[in-house]
C-alpha cells in the first residue's frame, strides 16, 4: 500500500550472561541477597536499562523479612530518590531498621545523616556512636570516619595516635579515604616511600575529591614515584570525566 511505512523491529536484548541470569533465577526463587544484588543490578549496569522502580520493588519484597541489606537499599532510595520520591526521614528509618538488624552500612548511611544534619537536626554525638559501633565490627568506612573525628576532636578528645591507628586499620580493610589518610600522616612523618604504597592502593577506587586531594599532595613531593602517580591520577581524573560526560549526552 502506498504510503505506508513499514515500521522496524526493535532487536531483542542480548541475553544476560550466566552468572547475571543466575543471580535473576535466584532472586525470582526467592533469596534474599539475590534479591538485593538484582536489585543493585536494576539500578545502574551494563547488562540491563536501569530501572529504579523496580529495584525499590525488589528491595521491598526482600525487606519483608527483616533483611538488613534490603532495608538499607530501602534507605538509600529514599536517601537518593531512586524509584520513589526523595524522603530523608523516611531514608533514616530504613536505615535504622538496617542497623538494629545487623547491617554495618545501615549503620553508617545513618551516621553520616547525623553527622551531617540530614533529614535531622545534625548530632555529632550520636554519629560517632554509631561510626564507633561499626568501626569496632570492622567496617573500614566507620574506621576511617571515626579516625577523622579524633584527628579533628569532634565531640571526643583530639588524639592523632587513635586517629592514625584507625586510619592504618581502614587502609588495611581497603577503604581507599583510609589508605590516602594514613598515607598522608605517613608523608607528614617523613615515611614517604610507605605513604606512597599506600596512595597508590587507594588509586584504583578512589572518587575524584580523594583524586584531586592526592594530586593535591603528591604535586608537593620530588621523588620519581610521586612524578608516575601524578600521571595515573590524571588519567583516572579523565577517565572518571569522560564517563560522566557520555552518561549526560545519553
């Protein structure tokens, strides 16, 4: 017929790899932290479009059963408005509901709403409880976190021995603001080829602040490690760019 356009097939999707559709299959049959990892998987990656709304749905079944993982996820949604409307009292509740049942990220996501007035009247107090508690179940944030407020003497005595003992702590458990902190001191002691152990640990997963904070650093020191540390951290700085940029234009 003249005229009348003949409209395309859309491609199927790929097939999701064995190891994705087994997490799916066991999400579907009900286990929990299947549930919570399909959902993190709805949320942002390459194997399937991110779809908030059903990641919330995920976390939501899961969390039905007192799961803390799930409540936290449950938080974080809140927390961030992904798939439902941001709500940061609502996000602090999940969070607490998270912590009574064990989970260590509950816990922290609450600290720092605490520590940073969010969706509650800011309580340094209670944040260092909370970072404390986790930091002693050997969360590596909490310990860092925690190394921070006796660097600082927020709310406790300042004590840079405790602070570089939580630091080192948070470094060794992997946290990549742990390992530039104790790097630091390190450098600050004139431990510099350790220091430079450390930062370059930290290198792989660290965020453009902890990025531009060592360039920050390294740039004051002439030694040839320092020099090809400061060329990594620019190409993890350009890397970290050009992805933020391709996901805008999308």
């Amino acid at each position: 017929m003249i005229g009348r356009r003949t409209q395309k097939k859309r491609p199927a999707p790929p097939p999701l790899p064995d190891h994705v559709q087994a997490i799916y299959q066991k999400a579907a049959n009900g286990h929990l932290l299947e549930q919570v990892l399909w959902g993190k998987i709805l949320l942002n990656s390459v194997f399937v479009p991110s779809d908030p709304a059903q990641a919330f749905s995920w976390f939501s079944i899961a969390a039905q059963t007192g799961y803390g993982p799930a409540l936290n996820m449950l938080g974080r949604c809140y927390h961030f408005g992904w798939g439902v409307e941001e709500n940061l009292p609502e996000a602090a509740d999940y969070y607490a509901k998270a912590a009574a049942a064990g989970d260590e990220w509950g816990r922290y996501n609450l600290a720092i709403l605490h520590m940073r007035g969010l969706g509650m009247a800011r309580n340094l107090a209670k944040a260092f409880q909370l970072f404390q508690i986790g930091a002693h179940n050997g969360h590596a944030k909490s310990m860092n976190i925690m190394a921070r407020f006796y660097e600082e003497g927020w709310v406790v005595k300042k004590n840079q021995t405790t602070a570089f003992e939580w630091y080192r702590r948070s470094a060794e458990k992997g946290d990549y603001r742990g390992c530039h902190n104790y790097a630091t001191i390190l450098a600050e002691r004139g431990q510099l080829p350790e220091a430079l152990d450390w930062w370059q640990q930290a290198l792989p997963d660290a965020t453009s602040d902890i990025l531009l904070a060592m360039q920050h650093t390294l740039s004051t020191f002439d030694h040839p490690r320092a020099h090809l540390l400061l060329l990594e951290i620019k190409e993890r700085l350009q890397t970290i760019q050009n992805t933020e940029t391709k996901k805008y234009d999308e």
